[in-house]
C-alpha cells in the first residue's frame, strides 16, 4: 500500500501559520500572542485556523513536533545526544526565535512543550545505551531530568546574554558539563 502524500493546499496552510504563529511571537512574545493575531498575520480565516488546530498552543505542539522530527534524525548510534548539535545549530541561525522561545522571557507554555519534547530525545536515546540487564546506579529518569534541565539551562544563558559563542563552541561546553556525569550514570 502507497502512503498518500498530504494535500499541498493543507500543508501550505499550515506553514503559514506556523510562519504566523514564529512572526508574533517575536513581536510580543508567546504569553501575548492570541489566535486573532496569528490569523491577521496569515490572512486566513478563523474557521481555516480551527479547521487545521484546537488553539495557538496546538499550533505551537505541532511546530514542536516538527522540530523534534528534525532533531531526531540527527541521532547517531555513535555519540550520545547528538541532537544537541543540530539544535544549537538551528538555534545559531534563528537567534531571535531562540530568544523567543528558549529564552528565559519566554512564555511558561513554550517552556514545558520544548522540555517535554528534549525529555523524550535525552530519554530515547539514554535508554538505547542501557547495557542489556544491567541495573543503573543512577535511575535513568533521574538521568534524564538532569541532561534535560542542564541544556534547557545554558540554551536559555547563551541566547540571553548574547554571547559569541558559536553553536559548535556552546555544544562542546554543554559536552563537557554533562558528558562525564552521563557516561558515569550509565555505568562506563
């Protein structure tokens, strides 16, 4: 059986809400944002919004959904966490957004979507580095919440003091920070 591909007409709509949703939250930041003004920006209709999400924090889930895809496919059987690379990275060339959305000023929702979905990347791909049948000395939930609030951490410190720290120089640091502590909780 063949996946059927997506109406484009669909997609585009979305994409432009997404569009929408990122240009306002840059404006006034995601807490002040409201579905009038996303519509507005999109010069859409308030039933094609609802026809396509619940409410702006569906629409925000599903740009997040989006970006775990994107992170997820840089995971690397050879280094632990490697997605951190391409989410500083992505972040380097969205500063704006990033400050937006990671920053310490950004909304308690945004906030809580993106921890959950870097909870669900550290906790894959931790846990795909379980040896087989060997107990942790550290609970691997715990493992996961600390690998998790440290990156969410020094993101929101190097998108709020404007450092000039590349993407590569904030990913070696936060390596550094976490790796060891990793390595040590799973037991190698």
């Amino acid at each position: 059986m063949t996946a059927t591909r997506p109406d484009r007409r669909v997609e585009r709509t979305q994409r432009t809400l997404h569009a929408a949703l990122i240009a306002e939250i840059l404006v006034k930041g995601y807490d002040a944002v409201t579905v009038q003004d996303i519509i507005d920006r999109a010069d859409v209709g308030r039933s094609t919004f609802y026809s396509h999400f619940a409410d702006k924090d569906a629409l925000l889930v599903s740009g997040i959904g989006n970006l775990r895809g994107f992170l997820a496919s840089h995971r690397d059987p050879d280094r632990s966490l490697a997605f951190t690379t391409a989410m500083f990275a992505h972040v380097e060339g969205h500063r704006d957004l990033g400050r937006a959305t990671f920053g310490r000023k950004s909304g308690a929702a945004v906030q809580e979507h993106m921890a959950r979905m870097f909870t669900a990347l550290v906790k894959d791909d931790l846990a795909a580095r379980v040896p087989p049948r060997r107990a942790l000395p550290i609970p691997l939930d715990a493992l996961v919440e600390y690998v998790v609030g440290a990156f969410m951490a020094l993101l929101a410190w190097w998108l709020d003091h404007r450092t000039r720290l590349s993407a590569a120089a904030i990913d070696a640091h936060f390596r550094a920070l976490v790796m060891p502590g990793v390595e040590a909780a799973l037991g190698r």
